[in-house]
C-alpha cells in the first residue's frame, strides 16, 4: 500500500472546537433529527476508516448493526493516538472523542487528503449517541475509553496487548435526540458499496444482526466496474469503459466514461469520497472537454460539419468523475457542489489530453460513440421542432393553462397544491373533495409516456407530458425555470392497485430525469390513500396496510364489516377529502434523493429496456412496494 510515510501521533492532532451546543441544534451537525441525520453518524465513523484507507493503511473495514441497535465500525488502520497532548494534557483518543473539529485532518502530517462532508468528526457522534465505546490497537497495547452522551466516563486505560493496529468504533443513537432509531440496510448498503467503488481495493464487511443482512463490498477495478454496474441493466455502445487518471501533488483526477444507447445522461462526481450531487468545477471541466474532443473528432475525422453542443455529446453516457483534493470548498444548497475554481481547468486538460489520445487509438470506439453524438444533434434539433410547434399551440405556455386542470384560487406559492391524479373519474371526486382555496387537480389520462425509453422527439410532443409541464409552469429539463413554478406542492394520487403504483412510478421516474429540482427541494409527495374502511359502530377506521388491517381486527371483539377500496373513484368526496386529502388527516409521503447514484440505477431497472434485471427487483422488493427514492 503507498504513502506510509504520513506520521499520526499525538503532534499531528490540532483542536479547533468544543461540543457545546451540539445536542442543543443537532440538525446544523448532521442535517436532521430523523433518518438521514441517523445514517449520517455512521458515515461519520466511515470517514475516518476511509481516510485511513486513502493514507495507505488500512485495506478492511466491518461494520455491524447489533441486536440493541447499536452500531460498530471496526477498522484495520493506525489507531488513534493515545498519548496525552501536550497542550490539553488529554490522549489523543479523548481529544478526537470529545472536542469538535479535532483530529489528524487538520494536519496535513497524518492525511494529506481526507473524506468526510463536515469536517465535524467522531466527536459529534459521540455528543449524540446514548453511550460510545473506543477502543485502539497500537504500540503493542489495547487501549479502551467509554463515554455517555459526549461526556467521558472514565479516563483511557490499558485493556491488553495486542500486535495488530486499528480503532474501534461502538456507539448508540440517543433516543432522546432521534426521531427514529432503526438503521435502513439499503441506505447503509449504498454508501458502503460507493466507498468500495471508490476506493480500489477496500474490503467493506456489513452485517445487520437484527435483519439478518449480510454483505461484502470489494472492487478491485475501483471506477471501472463501479461504470459496468451502473451500465448493467443497458445496452452498451462499447464494451470496454475508457478510463484514465493523473495526479499532480496531491491532486488526483480519475475518470471512468461508457456509453450506452438510451436517452439520458448520468455524470456523477466525487470529492474525497463525497458524491457532488449538485456538481461543480470538476463536473463543469469534464463537460466543457467532452464536448470539444467530440466536436474535434467529428470535424477531423468523420467530415461532419454538424455543431454538437454539449447536451448532445452527453446523450447515453455515464461517467464517473472523482477528485481527491487537499483542501475541497464546497458550496450549493446542500453543501455537496465543489467550488474550487482552478479544479476546473485541471480537469479539463486532463480529459482533453487523455480522451483525445484514447480516440485517436481506438478509432472503432471513438466513430460508434461520435455516430451516436450526431444521431442526437439530429433528434434534439426534431425535438425542438416538436416543443416549438407545442409552444406555438399555447400547450406549454403558463398563462394558457390546460382546460383540464382546475385551478386554485390562491396565488401564495407555499401554501398551494398540486393533485395529480388518474383518469376523469377520480379527478371528479378529487374536484369535488379538494379545498378549492388552495388546492389544485390535474387529472391525466391514463399512463403517462416512460421518458426512460423514449426519445426527446416523442416526449416533448406528447400531449399528457406537455400538459404537466404547463401546470406546473416550469418548463422541463434543460428548460426547466424553478422560479416558474406554479404550486409550492406537488402530489402524486393514484389508486392503490398495481396500475396505480405502474403510473405513480410513471411520474416519479418523468420528475427524475426532467425536473429533479422538484425533488431535491422536498416538493415532490405521493398520497397516501387509505386501502380498507373498518366500521365499528357509527365510527369508520380507514386502515392503510395489511398489517395494520390485521392489528386493528385483532383489537376488536366480533367481525366488523370491512370494505376494500380498490382505487379513488370508489370514495365519495367527503371519503376522499378526510382521509387522502385534508392536510389535518392525510398521509403524504416526501418523495427524497437519498442517492443519486442508487436512484438512478432502481429507475434504469424498473423503467429501462432489459426484462431480468426489472423482474428480479420486483420479486426481491414484492412485500415492500413502496419506494423511497
């Protein structure tokens, strides 16, 4: 393994910080108090397994959720220091466990290039965990400290010997801080499996104790076969990913790039192991270079003379870009865009010199990829024929809103709605149900257009597709003004029937690929309506789950009549307004990104055009059909 020469003692720790206030305003720390502020803890103790890993010493990591719903990271790298500081007269374990934003990345001594989002540390985990135990294996010894909600129980001491090195990590979550305690395996899976793709080599062991789950994250080819497993449900336009990387000083540049035959792009970037989900220089430079390799190949090779813009040279690729940097800025809503301004060039040059030496020594790949180019400069300029000759109609003009939407009367952006729903006979009901103050009901007809397999020419002149884009007022995917938008919520109500849920992953799958702003801003929900009526006496119950049905009856003395809704239109108004509608009762689901990487692979999978792959996700996920995306 390289770069062993970094030292990591006790020199090399640097404080910049307490934990005051941490348990105070959790959420500044970690985003939320619910789920994603949960999984977060464990990306925190991650981090510091990875960093070790990108060091050069540490080539495993197990992580395990135990039966009392505690977590443990165990890792094979240096240990943390144990000797005392020689300014706050702690060891270094203490230090790193009990002070915000201390540790050996503050020092380019230990770690020249480290991961990690915040720069906040294991010191916030254990501020909010009910009790966290470390232990360390170095110089001969094992080391043990425990702590109870950020405060240290007893002071380091010597447990035993031991001739190995690494850091264990044990923590709780505290329930007086979360709202919610269970670990989601698939979350944690995701990311585990993006580090190991990540990071060449790097075993990952992930056990669920209380699941049953059990995997194993090892990728030998790193960005390669992370390009090969995102490509694996398409039809590949060349077989082999072209990748190549360069490093300069402690910058390194690693791009993987294939091509496969559908519609969309999927460029993803990574910055010291963090997905740039909003983009950035580094994401900016690799297109800017895309585009003029493709335009100097076609013109100097292939006598084209049609200009391809930048939209076009992205049209079926999927691309990894990933950067480690030493010292990363990170802007943009989420904190997740790089910002760093000479990164752009830097990519750019890098991508020009080897993608243009790669065309010019693999002309087949290089002609197949440019034939594809130019086959969708011809159908964006048929597509925009297709949108002007709709806009020219008034379709997708906001002022000229469609005749099948009935419209609210508030114009308040946040405190209005819009209802998409299924077929004329339900959109009556939702009408007539609905609050006519603030929300608004757009009924479609029947399945909406798959934007996954189709392409751009028949989905800007479809008639449903363009009728959603001028309710909602924006415009869509490269057109696409959020300023425009017209309702601060959008609602997805479709039966809770197998059509329902083919049409609700329709429209989730329409939103993804050509208004994910929508969705990244929390604008974007799916109703929840009920699937039985329980009647006991002169109250109804309206149960939403089987097993809440049969949790409910068992609580009952005699056999209740129970009714089975099989769509909307089955309820009366006053049904469907206390019980799907009336923001006091309903239950609406928050449609959220949790990754980009993994949603877009579940949409290729269920939307795309290979059979296996769609049926085998739909047995596996069968008894849970509801999708987080």
């Amino acid at each position: 393994m390289a770069g062993k020469k970094q030292e990591y003692d006790i020199g090399t720790i640097k404080v910049l910080g307490g934990l005051d206030a941490v348990r105070k305003r959790p959420a500044m720390y970690i985003g939320s108090t619910g789920k994603e502020g949960l999984h977060h803890l464990v990306y925190e103790v991650l981090d510091n397994a990875v960093d070790e890993h990108l060091a050069g010493f540490c080539n495993e990591i197990k992580v395990w959720v135990l039966e009392d719903g505690s977590v443990k990271v165990k890792d094979n790298g240096r240990g943390i220091p144990v000797e005392k500081h020689p300014k706050y007269k702690k060891s270094g374990v203490e230090i790193v466990m009990t002070m915000l934003h201390a540790g050996g990345k503050f020092d380019d001594k230990a770690y020249i290039i480290s991961g990690g989002l915040h720069g906040i540390g294991v010191s916030c985990v254990n501020a909010l965990s009910e009790w966290i135990k470390v232990t360390v294996e170095r110089d001969g010894k094992v080391f043990q400290q425990k702590y109870v909600r950020g405060k240290t129980k007893a002071p380091l001491k010597i447990t035993g010997k031991s001739t190995k090195t690494g850091t264990v990590v044990e923590f709780k979550p505290d329930n007086e801080i979360f709202s919610t305690l269970k670990f989601d395996d698939e979350v944690l899976m995701s990311k585990m499996r993006e580090l190991a793709f990540l990071n060449a080599g790097l075993v990952i062991h992930y056990e669920n104790r209380i699941t049953k789950k059990k995997e194993k994250f090892h990728y030998s080819g790193g960005l390669i076969e992370f390009v090969k497993w995102l490509n694996a449900n398409k039809s590949i336009v060349h077989s082999k990913p072209i990748f190549f990387e360069k490093k300069v000083d402690s910058t390194l540049v690693s791009v993987a790039v294939q091509y496969n035959n559908s519609f969309q792009d999927r460029i993803f970037g990574f910055v010291n192991t963090i997905n740039t989900i909003e983009g950035g220089t580094h994401i900016t430079g690799f297109k800017t270079a895309l585009t003029r390799v493709i335009n100097d190949y076609a013109a100097k090779n292939m006598k084209s003379s049609i200009k391809l813009d930048g939209k076009d040279t992205r049209e079926g690729i999927t691309a990894i870009v990933n950067i480690r940097i030493k010292e990363p800025q990170f802007e943009g809503q989420t904190k997740t865009k790089l910002g760093n301004s000479e990164v752009k060039g830097f990519v750019d040059s890098i991508v020009t010199e080897y993608l243009a030496q790669f065309f010019e020594e693999n002309p087949s790949v290089a002609k197949s990829i440019v034939n594809k180019v130019i086959n969708a400069a011809k159908a964006r300029s048929a597509a925009k024929k297709a949108r002007d000759m709709v806009r020219r109609k008034g379709a997708l003009s906001s002022g000229n809103l469609p005749g099948k939407l009935a419209d609210c009367s508030s114009k308040k952006l946040e405190k209005t709605e819009l209802y998409i729903v299924e077929g004329d006979s339900a959109g009556g009901s939702a009408k007539q149900a609905r609050s006519k103050e603030f929300q608004a009901i757009l009924p479609l007809r029947g399945k909406i257009l798959n934007v996954e397999k189709a392409n751009p020419h028949k989905i800007f002149s479809n008639e449903e597709i363009a009728i959603l884009s001028s309710a909602l007022g924006t415009g869509l995917g490269e057109h696409f003004i959020f300023s425009k938008l017209r309702y601060g919520r959008t609602i997805i109500m479709t039966d809770a029937d197998v059509d329902g849920s083919h049409i609700k992953t329709l429209l989730l799958t329409f939103f993804f690929r050509f208004a994910p702003k929508l969705i990244e801003s929390g604008r974007v929900f799916v109703a929840m309506p009920p699937l039985y009526k329980v009647r006991k006496g002169s109250h109804n119950h309206y149960v939403y789950s089987d097993k809440e049905l049969e949790r409910l009856l068992k609580r009952m003395t005699g056999k209740p009549p129970v009714q089975r809704f099989k769509g909307l239109g089955e309820m009366n108004p006053q049904q469907l307004w206390e019980t799907t509608m009336n923001p006091k009762t309903r239950i609406l689901r928050a449609v959220t990104i949790e990754d980009a990487v993994e949603a877009d692979r579940i949409f290729s999978t269920l939307m795309g055009e290979a059979v296996e792959p769609r049926k085998q996700f739909i047995v596996k996920h069968a008894k849970n059909a509801n999708l987080d995306i």
